[in-house]
C-alpha cells in the first residue's frame, strides 16, 4: 500500500506526528472522532423511545427530531423538541463519547403535556455522555443512566438550497387536480404577493392563527409522479413566528 491510497487528513496527521515525536494513537483517534462526526451527520434522528416518556408522535404530537451539521467548523444540533424548534452546540469527545451544550429555541407556548416533555427533553440532552449508531438505530446515554433511542430518517442532500419564505397565518380554499383542499400561503419577501403553496413542507408543523417565516430546504424531485411537484421543501429552522389575531 502506498502513501497516496491513506486519506488526505490522515497523512497529514502521519506527518505531523512524525515530525513532532506524536503517538500514532493520536491521528487514529483524529480519524475516528472525525468518523463519529459523519455517521451523526449523515442522517436526521428521531426519537422513538425513552423510558418512562410519552414520546410525540402521530396523533400524540410532531416526532422529535435531531439534526446534526457543521458550521464553519464547528457541531451544532437543531431540530424541533415537542413543542418550540431548537439549536444547540456539540462535540464528538471521541468515539461515541457526545456533549451537548445548552440549547436555545423558539418561545412558543403549548398545552401540557408537551411543554413538560420539551423541558425535560432538553434538560437531558445536556447530561448526554454517550451514543452508539448500529445501521438504523441511534442510542444516546446519559450520566444518570437513561437511555434514548433514535431512528434514522431521511436527510436532505448536500445540493439542497437555503431559502427563506414568509408562511400566512391561515390557509386557503384550493384545487389539487381534481380535489378542492387548503393550501398555505406563502411568499419570499414581505411585500411579495401571496403565493400558493399546494404541497407539504417536510417537518413543518403547521398552526392556523400563526404566521411564521421558516429557513426551508429546496431540493429537485428527479422524475416526479405527474401529480406530485417536482421541488420538495424540507424545514431548516423557524426563523420567527408571531401570534396574529383576528
């Protein structure tokens, strides 16, 4: 085997630990934390269980949902934790050891139970020492010794666009084909005109009497069904959402 058939980064940790008197350990826990990072990264997460919790899902609630990125460098998990969207800083200590900091999120008000669930959900994921991914599955552990378990879902791909789009506080009457439904209404900037948007957004929930402006994923559908839209929208963050009365 050659040099040029290692990875790039591992050679340049090779080199500089060679020119520093470093222990091979060190690239090889280099590579494996950079490793952990990618499998994390690569897919969004949903939690499915947790002992003694009724997890949202279905009828119950929006799923919990984690996803985690890099930005400029550095880890940052987001998503939405049974009421409010939320984001918060992480680091991959070493492999599956995992620290996450204290998270900001959206000021939303909810009926209870979910209020409860989202506070005690984000008090925990700060105390989070440990996670394993085996294929689909996630677990994440905690210095008191809970466990919570994930699923992997579907992540919009790297092509994906930034966009930013106003959302109206009610939907309207409209045609699907052949179906009358309602659709949201929809514009880029403020003084666009409302716009029609006749399909879902993923992982958006939602709540009539809400106007919000959302940081949305767009992404090309290759080879659409002629009754499906060829673009798909997939939620980044709730940018802002304000109560509108009538």
């Amino acid at each position: 085997m050659t040099l040029a058939s290692f990875p790039r980064s591992l050679v340049r940790c090779l080199a500089l630990g060679a020119a520093a008197g470093l222990a091979l350990a060190a690239c090889a826990s280099t590579q494996s934390t950079a490793a952990s990072d990618a499998a994390l990264a690569a897919s969004r997460w949903e939690l499915t269980n947790w002992t003694g919790h009724a997890v949202p899902h279905g009828d119950n609630g929006e799923p919990v949902i984690l996803n985690f990125s890099q930005e400029n460098g550095k880890g940052r998990v987001s998503g939405r934790a049974g009421c409010n969207q939320f984001s918060a800083p992480y680091s991959v200590r070493g492999p599956g050891q995992l620290t996450i900091v204290e998270a900001v999120t959206t000021r939303m008000a909810c009926p209870e139970p979910a209020m409860q669930f989202e506070a005690d959900f984000l008090d925990k994921l700060q105390a989070v020492n440990q996670y394993a991914i085996t294929g689909q599955q996630m677990e994440m552990k905690t210095l008191d010794g809970q466990v919570m378990r994930f699923h992997a879902r579907e992540k919009p791909g790297a092509a994906a666009k930034i966009k930013f789009v106003y959302i109206a506080s009610q939907k309207v009457p409209c045609s699907a084909d052949v179906m009358r439904t309602t659709c949201l209404q929809v514009r880029e900037r403020k003084e666009d005109p409302w716009q029609l948007w006749y399909g879902n957004i993923q992982g958006f929930n939602f709540e009539p009497g809400i106007a919000y402006r959302l940081r949305i994923l767009e992404e090309q559908v290759a080879n659409p069904p002629a009754d499906a839209s060829s673009v798909k929208w997939t939620l980044d963050m709730v940018v802002e959402q304000e109560v509108v009365k009538k």
